[in-house]
C-alpha cells in the first residue's frame, strides 16, 4: 500500500510530461507544419492546441504576419539607355507553409535573397520598358501594381504571397547627376538673366516715363510763372507810367538821387567824368529868386491866404495831409551813368549847389 502511495505521484509526473510532449500550440499570428522523421505531414493548423506523437513528430511555427524585405539600391537601366539607381522594398507573408519550408527551409535569410532577386528582375524588365520621365511622373503608380503583380506570381513558388512593391527613391548616378545639375542651373540662371532684363526693361520705362512727366510738369509751371510774371510787369508798367505822368521832373529827380547813392555810397570807387555831363545836371542848377521857403513874397502869399491873419487871431489848426510814400522806380537807362575806368587822374569834381526846392503838391 505504501508503495502504490510513492508511484502515484510519479505517474502523474510521467503523464503530465507525456502530455506536454504530445501537444503544441498554434498562436494567432502564427503557422505551423508537422514533420515525421524529416517528411512534412501536415502544414493546414488553425490557431489553437493540438497533438502530435513524440520522437516520431516534430513541429516548425513560422511568423505569419506581414513581413518587409528593405532590399538594397541597385542600378537599372531605362528604355533611354540611361542609368538609374532605385532603392524599393516589399511587403510579403507566408500563404503555403509546407511549400516555404521545401523552397527555403525556413531559413530567413535565404528567403530575403531569393525574393530580392525576384523583385530586382521585375524591376528591371519594368524600368527597360519606360523613360525616366514615365517612371517619375504620371505611370509610377501603374509601375507600382505590375511590380507586385510581377513579383507575387514569381515568388508563389516560394510559398509566399507578395502584397506590395514599392520604389522610395530613384537617383542618378554621381557622374550623371552633376551633369544634370549643371544643366539645371544653367537654365535657371538663363530664367535669371531673363527676368533680369525684363525688369531693366520695366525700370526704364517706368523711368523715361518718369522723367517725361517731370519734364512737362515743369515746363507747365515755368509757362505759368512766366505768364505771372508778365502780368506782373505789365501792371507794373501801367502803374509806373501812371506815376512818372503825374510828375515828370519830380520822377527825374527822384531817379538821379537813387543814381548819386548807388554811385557815391561806398567808398574807394572813382568815377571819371566831363563837368559838363548830364549826370550833374541837378548839381549845377540853383532855385530862381523869390522861390524859397524864406522869401517875402512866399511869406506874403501865405499870410493873405491864412484866414485870421487880418484880425490877429491864431487860424484852426488844418488837418495834416498824409505824406505821400516814396514809391520805388526802376531806373532808365537812358539816365544811368556811363561809368569809364582809366589809370589813376585827378577827378573833378563839380561845384556842389543845393538841389531845386521840391514840388509843393495841392492839397
């Protein structure tokens, strides 16, 4: 009795082990083949727990899930004769365990390399067929589906299911790329130079016109200033003529005083002329007798016209008449004086009298 208490435990052990070897599991994201003595007997296993015989069976789990080949850039050739260099991968995942196992043996690098030989050969049969231009612009997406349609059908016998190719890059070689960059700036700087001209050509006519309208602006306002300044000198003229008619000897004498300033004012100047000449006329004339402010006959006039002098009585004081302003006068010509340098003589000089008494205006 005591014996069968110690072997039962043991039994149990030896049952649970029997067990443990005689089952496998079969995860979501797995798959799974079943081997007997190295010969595939079975490779259809759903996701769960399953059996097998022990030391006879042995079992392979695979990834099923999608898995990507980043396969290195290489060097194709296009329709043009024109070297490229494309850098792709792919997508793929095991459809046909039994079939993966006998055409690769499960091994994942000899997978990649035999599936980077088949997506190398489609892209080379594809990029022989179009330009650089095709293939960049409007049929990379049409490139795109025949790549893994290519490559899907190439690669069945492997027990994989391509389900995607794509291209992420395609550059041309050192050598030809800086060719190409030197063309590409080439014309750009020819675009350059183009719109560079074109705005010199905008900048000057902006410029010429400009410089029109400066110019008509300006004679425009020298036209008007000159048409100003003829009024002006025409009502100027009105207005002198009108005053040297009102008194002529008086405006001749104004004018020679204005003479004898700008002519004597500063000092050091020597002017050199005949006694005789007119420019002295009012120098050498005196004031007839009888004329002046003193005399008795200018003295009589005045007390016979003042009323009040009879009856010794002071007259009322008359209202003062506003003194008359000076008006300013250009000088004739005619009047000026002709003045002749020489070396250096003895000036004569006339004999100084006192000009004519001024002209008494009515009141």
């Amino acid at each position: 009795m005591n014996q069968t208490k110690m072997l039962a435990p043991i039994g149990l052990i030896l049952i649970a082990l029997v067990v443990y070897a005689a089952t496998f599991i079969v995860n979501q994201w797995e798959v799974a083949i079943k081997l007997r003595l190295g010969e595939i007997v079975d490779s259809e296993y759903e996701p769960g727990l399953h059996f097998m015989v022990p030391v006879l069976n042995n079992i392979k789990k695979f990834d099923g899930r999608i898995q990507t080949l980043d396969s290195r850039p290489q060097r194709f050739l296009t329709v043009e004769k024109k070297d490229v260099i494309v850098d792709s991968f792919a997508k793929w995942r095991i459809t046909n365990p039994g079939q993966f196992f006998r055409s690769t043996g499960g091994d994942s690098g000899r997978t990649a390399r035999l599936l980077s030989e088949r997506v190398n050969t489609a892209l080379r049969d594809e990029f022989g067929k179009r330009t650089i231009q095709e293939v960049v612009t409007d049929d990379r997406l049409e490139l795109m589906q025949t790549l893994t349609n290519n490559v899907d059908t190439n690669a069945a016998e492997l027990g994989i299911e391509v389900v995607d190719v794509r291209v992420k890059k395609i550059d041309l070689p050192p050598e030809v790329s800086e060719s190409v960059y030197q063309r590409m700036r080439a014309e750009r700087e020819r675009v350059a130079r183009d719109l560079r001209a074109k705005g010199a050509e905008a900048a000057e006519r902006i410029r010429a016109d400009a410089d029109r309208q400066r110019t008509v602006t300006l004679a425009d306002a020298y036209k008007e200033s000159e048409q100003l300044r003829g009024e002006g000198d025409a009502k100027a003229t009105e207005i002198y003529a009108n005053a040297f008619n009102r008194d002529k000897d008086f405006f001749s004498f104004s004018r020679s005083l204005n003479a004898y300033r700008n002519t004597f004012g500063e000092g050091g100047d020597m002017v050199i002329l005949q006694p005789d000449s007119d420019f002295f006329r009012y120098f050498k004339e005196k004031a007839p007798a009888g004329t002046g402010p003193s005399s008795p006959a200018r003295a009589a006039s005045a007390s016979e016209t003042q009323p009040g002098a009879e009856t010794g009585q002071q007259p009322p004081a008359k209202p003062l008449a506003p003194e008359p302003r000076p008006v300013s006068v250009p000088r004739p010509v005619a009047e000026q004086p002709t003045a002749t340098f020489s070396p250096p003589a003895v000036p004569v000089v006339p004999e100084m009298v006192s000009p004519p008494a001024p002209t008494a205006f009515p009141e």
